[in-house]
C-alpha cells in the first residue's frame, strides 16, 4: 500500500481513511484544514495507464458542476474535492432503478452538453478498445460464445471505421451507476478513464451495470428503456448506441479474460448474446 503521510504534510491533511483499493491506486478520504473533506488518489508506482488522465478530464469538465473539482496534483497523488453522498448503483439497488437509469442519463446530457476541449494525453477509443480486436477465445468458450465474441468484434471494427463526423468527444469512458455519487438533484461523476472517441460509447457500460443488478441488465424491456432514455438525453442513433452497447460488453469479457486466474464471465456473456440481438 503506498505511503500517504507524505501527502498528508504536503496538502496540510489529516484522519485519512481508507475508501478503495485497486490494482493500480489506493483512495482515501481525508480531512482538510477548514474541516471539509476530500479524496486524496495515489497511483501505485508505474501503474494506472490512462487512468493517470483522470485529474485532466476532472478539469476539462469542471465548469458542468458535474464531476469533483482537482484541489492539488504531484506525482502519484491526486486531491479531489469530495463528492457526498450515495451512488446511483445504491439508489438502483435501494428499489428505484428507473429513477435511477433517468438521472444517469442527466449526468451524461449535463457533461456532454458542450464538448470538453480533447486535446492532451488522452487515449484514443481505438486503442483503449484493442483488446477485443486481438482476442482469442479460451478453450472453455462455447461456439456461440466463440461466435458472439467474432461477431462483436467485427461490430467494432466497423463502429471504428464509420465514426460518424463531428461525434468526436472526449469521453468519461466508464460512466456507469456506481460511478456517479450524490443526492437529489446534485450528482458527481468520479473514476473516468478520460478516453476519446465517438459519443456513443459513452453510455455503454451503463448497460452492464450497477453491481448487482446484472438481472435487470439481462431484462430486454430495460434494455429498450435505457437505449431510448440514453440516446434521447444525449441526442443520439439509437442502433449504433446499442452497437456499442454490444462491442463494450464483448471488451469487457476480453480483459476478464486476459487474467489467467478470473472465472469465466458468464454473466457478461450472457448479455452480450442479449445485447447483439439488438445489435446491427
């Protein structure tokens, strides 16, 4: 676990404690001089990739209200300004999940209601998206699910290739329930992956989402209800929403796959074949 105190005298913090561990960074909350609170991020040595743009999307997108304002940045660490509050995973899980689906999809008109400057270091969808282009199938696969996973990954070449003009933005990349904290009518996006690439990637892992709501994620009449809620909010194709809806759950199911260790995403495989039914 990296080291905070470090942090702590440099940004004049105190009471850290412990939020989330990941692979490629530790959070905490931690108090600020005035008594407020914050989130302080440190990457782990060498890791994170993209992830280390989070701090450049946060100020791109600042001005929306909808996303944690960077208090400090050095090296490894970054300071953000705490988002109160549940998530909209905790208020789809809590019994109120169209209520739910209906204020992400504000969150994502909000942000994208005037495209964020994109230029900087961010990572392009293409390569970001590259591991479903080179996968291979397990052994362990079924022959459809060889065949959805072939066919998904067409659908993205193909999405890549015929990226509608102007649909160019830079992306959240990762908005999804669980990454959208607050209450009532004040929510804040956290965790983007700050990617760019075509508009209507934006809310594709949102079909796959919250944590524990895969069952209604597998409904077809929820899945319909999201396409149309999502792309009338964002003001997009509806069939080429879904396309990316597909491509992203067949990516995802790559990089799962990729650890030798994971178990087979059955889930995820589940709903792709849902997914591609509705898929162009």
């Amino acid at each position: 676990m990296p080291d905070p105190h470090p942090f702590l005298a440099l940004w004049r913090l105190s009471a850290p404690e412990p939020l989330k561990q990941e692979g490629h960074a530790h959070v905490w909350r931690v108090t600020r001089t005035d008594g407020t609170f914050a989130a302080l991020k440190i990457f782990l040595p060498g890791r994170g990739g993209n992830e280390r743009n989070a701090a450049a999307w946060h100020r791109r997108y600042a001005r929306t209200g909808l996303c944690p304002a960077v208090l400090a940045e050095t090296g490894d660490a970054v300071l953000y300004d705490w988002a109160p509050g549940d998530s909209l995973g905790d208020l789809f899980r809590a019994g109120e999940p169209d209520r739910a689906d209906a204020l992400l999809g504000q969150v994502m008109a909000g942000l994208h209601a005037a495209p964020a400057d994109s230029a900087g270091p961010f990572v392009a969808l293409r390569d970001y998206a590259r591991a479903l282009a080179t996968f291979t199938p397990p052994g362990t696969f079924t022959a459809a699910q060889r065949a959805d996973m072939a066919r998904a990954a067409e659908l993205q070449a193909t999405l890549l290739a015929r990226t509608p003009p102007g649909s160019l933005r830079l992306l959240h990349g990762d908005l999804h329930h669980d990454n959208v904290l607050g209450a009532g009518d004040r929510w804040a996006a956290i965790d983007p992956k700050a990617v760019i690439g075509d508009i209507h990637f934006e809310p594709a892992n949102a079909f796959r989402n919250p944590n524990g709501g895969r069952a209604a994620a597998l409904d077809p009449a929820r899945i319909d209800r999201r396409a149309d809620l999502w792309a009338a909010a964002l003001g997009l194709d509806r069939a080429r929403l879904l396309d990316w809806a597909a491509a992203k759950c067949a990516l995802s199911i790559a990089w799962t796959c990729a650890d030798p260790a994971a178990a087979l995403p059955q889930d995820d495989l589940a709903l792709l074949s849902v997914l591609l039914a509705r898929a162009g």
